[in-house]
C-alpha cells in the first residue's frame, strides 16, 4: 500500500498514473442492468441501431472504475473526499476497453478558516488502450495536511 499523502506533499503540475483496469461486455451489461438499462448498454444488438452504434458503457460506469483507479493512484491521507466535479464523455467506452487514469494537480488552495486542509484541484483524464480519451473530469477534491 502506497504512502498517504498530504496536502503539504502536493505541488502544481504532478502527475500521477493508474494500473490497467479491463472492461468486458459482461461487465456493461451487468452494470447496466442495474444502474442505467437502456438498449446501448443491455445488448449488442439492440445497441447497433442507436446512437452509439454498438454496445457502450454507462458513463457513470466509466465514472465509477476511474474512482476506483484514482483512490488507488492518489493515496489522499484520510480519502479523496470530492467537493465538485465538471465530467465529460467525449466518446463511449466500449468492451474490450482496458481503462486507465492520469491525473494532475492543477491548483492547490490552503483553506483560510480550517487550517488543517485545503482544496485540491485534480484534472483527471480516463483514457483506453488506444490513448483515446474515454472520459475527462476536472475535480475539487479536499485534502488534509499532516498533523503534528
């Protein structure tokens, strides 16, 4: 496990990079019967007369394996704690897809009335195999300094 790091420890511009995470059509679908079913993400078929022309994921599915590739890439001290994001889609993940996330620190604001913390924020782009960009999300995130 990764050292925990703190707001002290962050300057403007790092970076930092995920692990691999595969994504099959068993998967979307599986999401996608749960949490968003509709046609382009339940079947391969019915998905080839939509939109997106062929089975996608949910993009709250990309939202959700990017979380888990950034608390695993960016080991906050005490969690990454979101306080606002803007996402975009700008095209579909699909099966066969294998996700990753690079991150990096945009701004760094100490918080003038709880000296403990402060506001992070993070552009955090989710990308394929291909270097295509998957999903793109600019977010606040609150981090902690070191105590003592």
């Amino acid at each position: 496990m990764a050292e925990p790091i703190y707001l002290e420890d962050l300057s403007v511009g790092d970076t930092f990079l995920s692990d691999h995470y595969p994504l099959d059509a068993e998967q979307i679908v599986g999401y996608a019967k749960t949490f968003d079913p509709q046609p382009f993400h339940l079947d391969q078929d019915a998905a080839k007369d939509t939109f997106f022309e062929g089975l996608a994921a949910s993009g709250w599915q990309t939202a959700g394996i990017t979380m888990r590739l950034l608390v695993a890439s960016l080991p906050l001290a005490r969690g990454i704690i979101g306080a606002g994001a803007e996402i975009a889609w700008p095209q579909a993940t699909r099966p066969g897809d294998v996700l990753r996330v690079t991150s990096k620190i945009l701004s760094i604001t100490p918080s003038r009335s709880k000296p403990d913390r402060g506001i992070v924020v993070a552009e955090c782009i989710t990308s394929n195999q291909r270097d295509e960009v998957l999903q793109r999300m600019v977010t606040k995130i609150l981090c902690f300094k070191k105590t003592g």
